[in-house]
C-alpha cells in the first residue's frame, strides 16, 4: 500500500511585521491563497513575498502551523525552525543567473536542434509564433507547471501533430529537472529542452 501525502494547497496570510492575519474584503474572513498565487508573488514580487507569511488553515488559532511556498514541488510545505526566511529554494544564489539566461532566451524568434543522435542528425527548424517566460500550465491530468519558457510554432511545421506546436525550456544549474516533471510532460507530447548553465571553476 503506498502512502501519500497531501500537501496544503491552500493557505492563510499574515503579515510578518504585525503577525495580523489578512483579511478578505469580499467576505470579511480571513484571506485564504491558492498555491498557484503565492508561486506568482514570490516569483514576481519578492519585496512584497518577504512582507508576509503563509499559515495552515486550522480554526483554532494555537493550533496553525506556518508553511513555506515550494516553487517545485507546487505545494507548501511545513516551515521548520532554522529554515531560511528568506524561503527562497536551495538554489537562490543562483537565481539571478538564472533570470539573466531565462530572460536571454526569452529573446528566441528562431532554433535549430540536432538530435544528439549521430545517424539522425538532420536539424529540426523552428520560427516560433510566441515566447513565454514562466507561463501558467494546467495538463489535462490536473498537475500545474511554471515552465522557463514554453515557445509555440505554426501548425505548417512537421512536429506540429506530434508536439502540440509547443517547446518548453528549462534552465537548470546543479541539478537536472525533475523527473517527474520530465515525465509529464512527455506524457502530454510537450517536450522539453534542458540549458544547463556551466560555471566555471
């Protein structure tokens, strides 16, 4: 029997400098945020991701527990003592490397790609239609991405039928993308090209 673990999708926010809960305009309770609008704000405004913290949803006050947003895993995740205020992943020195070359390809109208496949080596041309930094993806069996950078191509291209008119492009550092994230994405004919950033030494 395997375990699974449900993590919290949806939170309370507090602001940091006066620990009062935000509250809902609309309704007069207290604000409650999805996941996919704490990634957006962390990712778009860190000032303003910094000014407030994110609390489990438990009626009883005393027994809240705060959490801390995972751009990942899309979730949030149970924040533990010691752990950095910032919340920024394992990777954030190197985050602005990593939106300097995010924003480079951003810049792509064209690309060519080889197969590193010596015998199927004929390149493969692209003129894409759009390039979208961090855009919001929700596939059909309900998994939610940031992709870097999805580029779509007219339907006249030869991987039109079999890729959806769609590229995605991940930047990675230390570490690879995700397997899983890997795997869906394949599942659902987007493939996904890998720039790895090289410091060196």
């Amino acid at each position: 029997m395997a375990l699974i673990i449900q993590r919290p999708q949806v939170a309370y926010v507090r602001k940091k400098d006066s620990s009062e809960y935000e509250i809902d305009r609309s309704t007069g309770k207290l604000l409650q945020v999805n996941i996919e609008k704490a990634i957006r704000v962390k990712l778009d405004d860190p000032d303003r991701h910094k000014k407030f913290q994110y609390w489990s949803l438990n009626p009883d006050p005393k027994k809240r527990y705060r959490l801390k947003v995972h751009t990942v895993n899309q979730q949030f995740e149970r924040y533990k003592k010691g752990d950095c205020d910032r919340e920024f992943d394992r990777n954030y020195d190197e985050s602005m490397t990593h939106k300097c070359v995010v924003e480079a390809l951003s810049r792509l109208t064209s690309m060519t790609l080889l197969s590193p496949i010596e015998c199927e080596r004929s390149p493969l041309e692209f003129d894409f239609e759009s390039v979208r930094k961090e855009p919001f993806l929700h596939l059909p069996n309900n998994s939610k991405y940031y992709p870097d950078i999805l580029c779509t191509f007219s339907e006249e291209h030869e991987m039109y039928d079999r890729w959806g008119g769609k590229i995605a492009i991940e930047v990675t550092y230390s570490h690879g993308c995700e397997s899983y994230k890997l795997e869906d994405f394949i599942f659902h004919n987007i493939p996904v090209f890998e720039v790895t950033i090289d410091v060196l030494q």
